[in-house]
C-alpha cells in the first residue's frame, strides 16, 4: 500500500502556498522587512544559524512548523533519546546521543568512557609509539578523518595518525612505508568484524607486522573497536585490546563512541571530550528549544520544502575554512546513506522525494570549480555557507578575503544581476542559502555543528516516516561483491549478470 503522505493536510497546504509563492523573489522579501536577517535566525552557543536568504515567509514557517507538528517530530525526538527502537528493521534502538552524555547512567558508556582514558594515557605516555593506523571504512572512517583535519591545526599532536580506509593497495602501501613496525600502535574499527575492505586491509597490516616485527606483536599492538569480541580474538588481538561498540550505535554516528580513540590518543583524551561536550549542548538545544527556533528542525524543513516542493534536487555544503576539507563528504555519508530511502519505515512504497545529492568543496576551491553552475545553471541548488568568525592563522588579508568570498557569493546566488545588455551576464539569483557561522574552530563547536546536522537529517527522515537508520541497498552491493570473489576463486557463475561475467572473461584473459 502506498505511503499516503503527500495527501496529507499539512502536505496540501504547503502545496498550495508554494504555488502562491512562485515568482517571489527573495530581495522584495528582505524590502518588505527590513529585520528580516535578525527575525530569520537562531543560535546554539557560539554557532549562529541564519537564514533570511530563503523563499520563505512567516507564513511559509508556521506551514512547515504545522508539518513538523503533524508528522510528531518532538513525539520521535524524545523517543530517541528514551532509547526506543526506532530502527524498526533490525529492532535497534538510536542512541549514539548518550555517549556524549556526561550523565549517562548506562554502564556501557561508562565502561567505554573508562577504557579510552585509561588507553589513551598508557599509549600517550609511552614516547616509544610514534605512529597510529586507524583502518576503517564509512563512519568508523569519515568521522574521526573529519575531526583529525579540523583540529590538527590547532592542537598540540601526540602521535601522527595515518587513515586506511579503500581496499585499493595503495593506501595501505603508502601508509606502510612512513612507519615503523616497532612504534606502530594500528586500530580495527569495525562493528561486526566482517567488512570486507577494513578486514582485508586489517589482514594485510597483520601481516606486514609480524614480517616486520614478529608474531607476538600482533596482541601488543593491535587494538579492534568491535561489536564481536570473539572475531576479534580469533584475529589475534588481546581481550584489553578490545573496545566494544554497541549495536544501538550506528555506524556512521559512531564518533561519539570508541571510533573515538583515535582522536584521543592524537590530541588526548579531554579534546574528545570537548568534542563531546559540543555535540551534548546541541543535544539539549535539539530537545529543549521551541521549534519555531530549534536550528536541526529548521534546517530539515527548509530541505523538506525545497526537496519536496519545489523540486530542488541537490544541496550544496560549502565550508570556507581549510579545516573541514572532509565535512562535504562526511556529510553525504550521514544524509544519503541514512535518507536515500524509496520506502517508508512500514514498508510501504513512496511517491515522494526523499534525500537530496549532497556534496561541496572547501573555500573558494569550489567557485573555480561548480559555483557556474550554482550561478546560472538550470537546477537550483540550495547551499549551506559555513565559515568562522574567527581566523586560524594570521596571514594579512587572508581571513577578509576568505570570509569576503563567503559572503559575496551568498549574496550573489540572492540578488542576482539583470538586465546586463549582454544575455550571459544575466544571472537570475533567488537562489536560496543558508548561513552557519561559528565563532572559531574549537573541538567543542565543532561538535555542536556535527550534532546539528546529525539531528537534522534525523528530523528529515521523520518528516518523510522513513527509517534512516537502515542501510540495505548498501548491504546488498556488499553481498554481490562476495559473489564476485567466489567466482574469481572458482568460476562458480551464480547470481552473476551477464555483463559482470563478459567483463570477468575479459579480466581473465
């Protein structure tokens, strides 16, 4: 039975005001209210959330508030934070959020807690480690990659820490040749100790070990972050080598969790715990604040209500800050993977868009790059400036120009230009983005933008009823890859199409 979703009131009425609202440009907006940049804005600490460049109204916000309403947004909230088993498809509950909780009671955030410190502390004050080898792909990847990037900058560094992720050989060589085997401590993160690129990649470092430095290695200088502790053992890793990562800890929301280490064992265990404590406040701003001023449900109406009615089909990440080279691609993991969905969280079939394309580039890289097509191009793509008040390093003139840029091009995409006595200079503009200012880049704001936008997309999913912690299209390409290394292994041709079996021939000769 199909989703019945867009038939609904609140879905109807957003329809009509949309089509009310067709040919609204945004600058008669901001002339018609002249607070308009201060009435459409809203705060989490020192992040400031504004987005008075929208085609939206007062009356365009209560529609979408009255959406938020219908479809129980704070009713689900509050379930997930109560640990219900909102993944209805593998009966899990959501609760990465209580692992940056300083008053969790939960023995396994507690116990968790315990571990890295103690961890973190035996490996930082040991001058003998050098090097860490974090392998891990998706969440258990993106995450801390992020984080290392953003804050490396400007933290004292304990170790060096190198990524290993693609089972592309070359990654792991190129990271192999920088260490030493001696002063090398490597982390497996990896929930059910089965995915095939980190375990292979895993197997491999394994190897190169005991070449290298012998078998008893392994057990010293190995650690796993793991849901099965046994596989893990059977690797060869030590049991106090072992951190548990729970099931009710998704995968690409597990930096919050013992994905963590590696940042600690960086940069020590209380900058994590700064991060923690960033993603916490927006924690309480998700569950406390009126949703009329509630950053992570405004965010996701405005998406709803590009994506959905106004057929706006891709979403633009930009950060002007060096820093969060990797936020674009962290991003696309948590919003596609979680809300790429064609069903709702019953199984029902759905005649609606769900999840945007997301992506973006850092800084002014990006204009030389896509932003024509941002201009002038025949999709409109909202975007989400990001940018810190603050600058990193003091170079003359660099900041003014970075920030000059940010600002200069969300204006553009506003105003546009017409009337230009030469067709393609025209630029139509009304072209919507949102404004995320931070005061600097600490570890604490950058949680709280990590969390917000985590809460975001999980707004999304309840306002379209799908599930977004599920991933099955995902599992099914890693289950026909293993059908392709069987055949590699034995010619075996089951559940082979005929164009992977053409390419497999000529591979083969």
């Amino acid at each position: 039975m199909p989703s019945d979703l867009n038939n609904s009131p609140a879905w109807v009425a957003l329809q009509k005001h949309q089509a009310a609202m067709t040919g609204t440009h945004m600058h008669d907006l901001f002339a018609d209210d002249t607070a308009r940049s201060t009435n459409f804005e809203a705060s989490c600490g020192d992040l400031v959330f504004n987005y008075g460049r929208n085609i939206i109204t007062n009356e365009t916000l209560g529609l979408l508030i009255n959406f938020a309403r219908q479809q129980d947004v704070t009713g689900w909230r509050d379930k997930m934070f109560a640990g219900a088993p909102l993944n209805n498809t593998e009966d899990r509950a959501v609760l990465h959020s209580a692992m940056r909780d300083p008053h969790s009671a939960d023995k396994t955030v507690i116990a968790t807690h315990e571990k890295l410190k103690q961890i973190t502390g035996d490996i930082v004050a040991d001058k003998g480690i050098t090097d860490i080898v974090h392998i891990g792909i998706g969440g258990s990847d993106l995450g801390p990659r992020l984080v290392y990037k953003a804050l490396k900058a400007q933290n004292i560094t304990h170790k060096t820490l190198h990524f290993v992720s693609n089972v592309d050989a070359l990654e792991l060589t190129n990271v192999l040749k920088k260490i030493n085997a001696a002063s090398t401590i490597f982390i497996i993160a990896s929930k059910t100790f089965t995915t095939l690129e980190t375990l292979t990649n895993a197997t491999s470092a394994r190897a190169w070990l005991i070449r290298e430095a012998g078998q008893d290695a392994v057990a010293k200088q190995f650690i796993a972050i793991t849901g099965h502790n046994k596989k893990a053992q059977q690797f060869g890793i030590a049991p106090d080598n072992i951190l548990p990562l729970p099931d009710w800890v998704g995968g690409r929301y597990s930096l919050w969790s013992a994905i963590g280490l590696p940042l600690c064992l960086t940069f020590g265990y209380d900058i994590f715990a700064a991060l923690s404590k960033g993603a916490y406040a927006a924690d309480t701003h998700f569950k406390t604040q009126p949703l009329e001023r509630n950053i992570p449900v405004l965010m996701a109406l405005l998406s709803l209500w590009y994506r959905n009615f106004w057929d706006y089909r891709a979403q633009a990440v930009l950060p002007y800050d060096e820093r969060l080279k990797y936020l674009p691609v962290y991003l696309q993991q948590l919003d596609m993977e979680s809300n790429g969905k064609s069903v709702d969280r019953d199984g029902n079939p759905i005649d609606y868009a769900t999840s945007p394309v997301i992506f973006g580039e850092p800084g002014t890289n990006g204009q030389h790059a896509f932003y024509q097509m941002l201009h002038q191009g025949s999709d409109i793509i909202p975007c989400d400036f990001i940018f810190c008040a603050d600058e990193s390093y003091h170079l003359e003139g660099h900041h003014d120009k970075l920030l000059a840029n940010a600002l200069g091009q969300a204006q553009a995409l506003m105003l546009g230009r017409e009337n230009h006595a030469e067709p393609h200079k025209n630029f139509a503009g009304n072209r919507p983005s949102n404004t995320i200012m931070l005061q600097n880049l600490s570890a604490e704001t950058l949680g709280t933008l990590l969390a917000i936008y985590e809460h975001k997309i999980f707004v999304q999913g309840i306002l379209w009823n799908i599930n977004s912690f599920d991933q099955w299209g995902v599992e099914l390409g890693k289950t026909l890859a293993r059908d392709v290394l069987e055949y590699f292994e034995d010619d075996e041709t089951q559940n082979l199409d005929a164009t992977s079996l053409h390419l497999l021939a000529k591979l083969k000769d």
